[in-house]
C-alpha cells in the first residue's frame, strides 16, 4: 500500500518534538553507578499486591510504600509502565536515569519509586506537593492512625503554573462539561485549531469523568491525555489518572480543605532511619526550601546519638531522583529492611497499555515519519498511539525503510481530524493515505 508513497521529511526538531517534552523535564540524570540498598532478586513479589496508593501512617512516621524492582518486557514504554503502577512519568523516568522513555531495552530492571516521604504539612484533607508532582488525601480514622492515600499528577506549566495556598472542595461532578477558558481558546486557534465555548463528556472532553471542583477556577479532574501524568502540561488544574481521580472523587466530600505546596527537598523519619527526598537540582533549587532542609538535618542529628552522612546528603541533592534515600551513617549489616528493593512479577499487561486494531485494506491511513533506524520508528509510533484519545500507530518495513504507518480509520472525516491532531498536538506533516 505504501510502495508509491513519497518520503515523509520531518524536520529533527519538529520529529521530536512531544518527546524533547519528557527529556526537557527529566533533571537530575546522573546514573547511580550502585543501588544503596540490597535487592531482592528472588523469589518475585506478586505485582497486584505491592501497595500503590492507600497507606496507614502513625504518629512519627513520615515515609510511607517500598521501591521495587519491574524486569520490563518487550514492547513496554514507561508511561505505561507508570500508569499500571500509579506513578507518574516524570517520577519513573528520573528514578531511572539513562533508560529510553519510549523504547526501553527489553529484560532491562527498572525502579518503580512506590516510596514516598510525606510533605511537611498539616495532616489534613488533600495536600497536593507541586515538586513531587504528588497529592496526598489524609483521612483520620478515630485512632492514632491516619490514613493516606497518594496519586501522581500533572500540573500546570510553565506559562499557566498551579497556583499555590488554601483551598477548598466548592462542588463535584461525574462527566463534568468543559467551558473552554478564553486564553486556552486563543492559544489553540493560533495553532489552527478551532475550539467550541463548550465541549460535552466524552472521549474528546480533557476533563475526563470526574471533576473536582475548587473554591477558585481550578479543578481537581482526570484526563483523555493520561500519558501526561508527572508532566506540566495543564493550564494550572490538577489532573490525575481516569482510574486514580474515581477513587479519589468517591472519598472527597465538599468543603474538604486542599492545600497546594511547593516542597522539593523531603526530610522524614520511619523506624528510627532518616530519609531525604530530592525533586530539584542545583538548576532550579529553591535556596529557602534547602536552607530549611539543612537545618532541619542539622537538628536531628544533634538530638540523635547516630551522625548523618552528609556526603550521601550531597549525592541525594546532585541526583534529585525523587526516592527517598536513608542518610544516617551506615554500617555494614544495618541497613534499613524496609528500604530494601523488592522485584515485582511483571503483570503481564499493563493496565490501559494502548491496543493497535489490525490493518485493513478498506481504511484510510497516515503516512506519520520514514526513518532508517528502527528504533526512532519505534519512538515515534509510541508517542502517537499515547495521544489522547488515542491514535493507532504501527512500523511497518518497506524498501529497507521504517514507516510508521497511523490508522486504521474508517472514514475520511476521522482520518482527517487524526491528521489535524498530529499537526496540532506533534507538529507531524503526514501524508494521507486513501483506502485501495
């Protein structure tokens, strides 16, 4: 079908484009040349049962979950790998510093960073942790324990940041209208793409099912975009996985206070160990949030009989890889046993993976890019099948060429909206394909 096709040139900036989104916000990527903690290769942890989001925290205890090992598959990529897990992208990709986001090696070990040191702050309603790219819902339970339960999310960006301060819950709705926001409507008509005043529930609605509704003209809401979780990619709302942001929704009730913060350096304590987690380097580090931090070390290392390793402080701080790391001095044979890396078994299909249809002869397809090396055909396919909605993408090897073929489609109106969206969303010229 595609002999007779012209090659598809794309420049290098615009080819890479959604990815340079992903790299651009991966900092901290110097390799760990050791993991600090002894791993468990064997026998292999159940994936369905290591904890993801709901844990029980008790008085002077600030770290919470295990980091855990996943030997990926073939044809894996970390946003879907994350999803499964309920993490975010940003966190499982600086948590493995040097492995492909989108075509990771096959049998290659991988961190799944399921540990979290809580942020600083009242133990109350909905913290949501900017730096992390974290919300955390503390509920009490009538005892000395308090319930948390943590999703990952995506923030605003750069331009239109999540803003920080006391909130609350005003409202909630199940398959919630989006009313465009002028600027939002500004924006995307630069692009060429024309948005309604409104759009109702359904696949192409980025409010996905559940709208949280706060105080000012923010949301708490899920997404048609979930391989934009752990990245800043909204327009300041807080937005959470479609299976994450139920769960959540169910256990919100109106008027429960949400406070957004910004703390990227994490000091906590569980059993009798320190912990620090990084989520800034020296780049973008917050001067008075380090200043805190070292003083809060400082501290505890004076009222403690055992002395902090500030050479391992230093490494957490250059690395910035989000994990909390335990960084009291330590002697051989008295590491922490609950920092110790569990391997997961792999779950065999990961939860909302996207499924590419078989090719069929009466369909319209999309001539995407033409590579000479299979892997950067294999990148870009990726990329395209995680658009939101979904737009099926394949490689397919013609004339010792890699194609990456989008589609089937199944009628020209739905091909043509794809080809607008690769444009709008990618900046991809394709070349449209009629049916034979």
């Amino acid at each position: 079908m595609c002999r007779n096709i012209s090659l598809l040139v794309i420049s290098h900036k615009l080819r890479f484009v959604f990815l340079l989104i992903f790299i651009a916000s991966l900092h901290g990527c110097a390799v760990m040349k050791n993991i600090p903690w002894q791993y468990w290769s064997s026998p292999l942890y159940p994936a369905e049962k290591i904890e993801r989001n709901h844990f029980s925290v008790t008085g002077g205890t600030d770290v919470v979950g295990r980091l855990a090992v996943l030997k990926l598959a073939q044809g894996d990529t970390l946003p879907d790998v994350a999803r499964h897990f309920s993490l975010g992208v940003h966190e499982i990709s600086i948590a493995n510093p040097g492995v492909d986001v989108w075509v990771p090696r096959a049998s290659e070990r991988i961190i799944l960073p399921l540990s979290f040191i809580l942020p600083d702050v009242q133990r109350k309603g909905i913290v949501i942790n900017l730096a992390a790219m974290r919300l955390f819902h503390f509920k009490e339970d009538g005892s000395k324990t308090v319930r948390v339960s943590t999703y990952p999310i995506g923030i605003g960006s750069e331009e239109q940041p999540t803003p920080k301060g006391l909130m609350h819950v005003s409202r909630k709705m199940v398959r919630p209208t989006w009313h465009v926001p002028r600027q939002v409507a500004q924006d995307r008509r630069k692009k060429g793409d024309i948005l309604p005043e409104k759009v109702l529930p359904g696949p192409l609605n980025p409010l996905g099912e559940h709208a949280i509704y706060l105080e000012s003209s923010y949301l708490i809401h899920g997404t048609n975009k979930p391989a934009s979780i752990g990245l800043r990619a909204t327009n300041g709302c807080i937005r959470l996985y479609p299976e994450d942001v139920k769960r959540l929704y169910a256990d919100t009730p109106v008027k429960t206070p949400v406070r957004v913060i910004n703390q990227p350096y994490l000091v906590g304590r569980r059993n009798g160990w320190v912990y620090l987690e990084v989520h800034a380097t020296s780049e973008d580090s917050d001067t008075a949030g380090l200043e805190k931090m070292y003083a809060k070390l400082r501290r505890i290392e004076t009222q403690s009989t055992r002395p902090l390793d500030w050479k391992k402080v230093k490494t957490v701080l250059t690395e910035a890889r989000g994990i909390p790391v335990p960084v009291f001095k330590i002697h051989e044979g008295s590491e922490p046993r609950d920092m110790e890396l569990i391997e997961v078994s792999h779950p065999g299909e990961l939860y909302g993976k996207p499924k590419v249809p078989e090719m069929k002869i009466a369909a319209w397809y999309i001539l995407s890019a033409d590579e000479r090396e299979e892997i950067d055909a294999l990148r870009i396919a990726a990329m395209i099948n995680h658009q939101g909605p979904q737009i099926p993408a394949r490689v397919s090897f013609r004339n010792q060429r890699y194609l990456v073929i989008a589609g089937p489609f199944y009628d020209s109106h739905e091909a043509r909206e794809a080809l607008k969206r690769l444009k709008i969303d990618l900046e991809m010229e394709g070349i449209l394909i009629e049916p034979q």
